[in-house]
C-alpha cells in the first residue's frame, strides 16, 4: 500500500514538472505580422531624404521667421539622424517601427512649420 502512495506521488511530481511544457508546446505560436503592418524601409529613407531637403530648403528662406529657423535648426540633425539610421544595410523591424514614427513626427513638424507660410 505504501509503495502504491509513494508511485502516485512520484507520477504526480512528474506530471506537474511536465506540465508546463506541455502547455507551451500547445499554445500557437504568435504569428508574425504582416508585411503591410511592417513599414518599408526604402519608401522611409526617402519620406527622410525629402524632410531634411525641405529643412534644408527652408533654412535658406530669407522670409522665414526667427522662431521657425530655429525649429528648422533643432529638426535638421533629427532628420539626418533619422537617415542615417534608414540608409543602413540591415534595421531590425522594432527599429524600423520606431523610425517609421519619427518620420511620421518630422512631417508633422515640418508640415507645422511650412503652414503659416503657405496662408
């Protein structure tokens, strides 16, 4: 009767250290996401090459008020930087999303920064 106690106890030791495994091995895999979820990297680097033209072009504006050249000024090295990183050969895709929004954010700004001029 004892030995019979003590299999019990050694199958149910087994079956709780196994049983973790056991779950992960049942539970589906995350997929990965689709590529139209993942942003392109080529039509960033140029979305970039575009912003930092239009940076470059507007500092050279004599008509562009003192407060706006220097928010002109503060977004020139973010949008180099920006570059720099897109125009490497290989960008993880959390990197690549993390640069896709600060693309996104520097055509929010250039955008506000060209607006008053375009009125």
């Amino acid at each position: 009767m004892k030995t019979r106690g003590w299999t019990v106890l050694v199958v149910a030791l087994v079956v709780a250290a196994l049983a973790p495994a056991m779950v992960a091995a049942q539970m589906p895999s995350v997929p990965s996401l689709p590529s139209s979820i993942i942003p392109d990297k080529a039509a960033l680097l140029e979305q970039g090459k575009k912003i930092l033209a239009d940076l470059l072009t507007m500092k050279q504006d004599p008509k562009l008020p003192a407060a706006e050249r220097a928010k002109v000024d503060a977004l020139i090295p973010q949008a180099r930087t920006v570059n720099t990183e897109l125009a490497k050969p290989q960008v993880e895709t959390s990197k690549l999303t993390q640069l896709a929004g600060q693309v996104t954010d520097l055509q929010k700004q250039v955008a506000a920064i060209k607006a008053p001029a375009l009125r």
